[in-house]
C-alpha cells in the first residue's frame, strides 16, 4: 500500500474533527461534549492523536489530544463500572434510608441532584448518596416530588453494608 493511500485513510475519521476544531468558540457547540458518549470521545480523541502524530503535528496538539482522550476513556471506564454496579446493586437487599439532604447544581444547562442518605444494617449506622443528572427542570422537579416524605430505599451490598445505591425505581 502506498504512503498516499495511507495517509487518506488516516485522514479520513479526522475529518468530523475539523469543523469542531474551527468553532469551537462559539456558543452552540458547547453540546458535543454532553451528547457524544464518552465512550466513543475518549478513543476518538486518542484516534486524532495518532493522527497528528502521522502528519507531524505540532508536539503540543499530540499531547494534549492524547491526554483529554486518555481523561476522557478513563471517565468513560468509571461511568461504566457505576452502571455495572448500579445493575448488580439491584439484586442486593432493601432497606429504608432516610434521605439527609437533596442538593443540586447545574453546570452547563444540565442539572445535577445529588441525594445524601442515612441507614441502618444490624444496629449500624451508614450513610450515602447518589447523583443524577437532568437536561429538563421538570424531570429533576419529578425526580424530587418522588422523595419529599424522606424516606429512600436503599440497596446495600450484604458483605460490605457501608457500599450501597438508591432504589430508584419509586421515582419513575
């Protein structure tokens, strides 16, 4: 195969990359980091990396293609291993929480709830919390009207008590 060749076919995934890359700055682009799952970011992002590093990029575009990609797999690992866990949590006993505070945050037109709760296993007092985030108020509103008697059940790992998830399944 030729080097011409080999180099269309590398520059051809870049290519999504360069519009991106030339508005950046402008306020409508701000939704690519949210909707883009960051399973699929952090590679391409490692992928575009490689590519500068091909075409002689400059040192300094390498690196930091390659470090927001390695940030952004690693993110995307985490958020996995927290569904997988939020999934294996569901076959855990139940309990009930009580809820200790309900907080939350917005960042970027998302809305982030946090709920912190207490319970008891065997006479043992544990505390934990969960976050959730919402792109519609009234989802988050919802979310909330589901917890105002202050109670939360809780799934808690029968060998470890002090790791557990909220049962969500009452606010939906």
């Amino acid at each position: 195969m030729s080097h011409k060749i080999l180099d269309v076919l590398i520059f051809i995934p870049v290519i999504p990359a360069i519009p991106v890359l030339a508005t950046w700055f402008l306020p409508w682009e701000s939704w690519i980091p949210k909707k883009v799952p960051k399973s699929i970011l952090g590679p391409y992002l490692l992928y575009c990396s490689f590519a500068a590093w091909h075409f002689y990029g400059p040192w300094w575009v390498e690196a930091m293609a390659a470090i927001l990609g390695i940030v952004v797999s690693v993110i995307a690992v985490f958020d996995l291993r927290k569904a997988r866990n939020l999934r294996l949590a569901q076959d855990w006993p139940v309990i009930h929480g009580s809820i200790v505070h309900i907080g939350e945050q917005r960042d970027d037109g998302i809305l982030n709830v946090t709920i912190t709760y207490t319970y008891v296993v065997q006479g043992e007092w544990y505390a934990g919390s969960g976050s959730f985030k919402f792109r519609q108020d009234k989802e988050a509103v919802r979310f909330k009207a589901a917890y105002t008697d202050g109670t939360i059940q809780v799934h808690y790992r029968p060998d470890k008590p002090e790791i557990s998830a909220p049962d969500l399944r009452q606010s939906r």
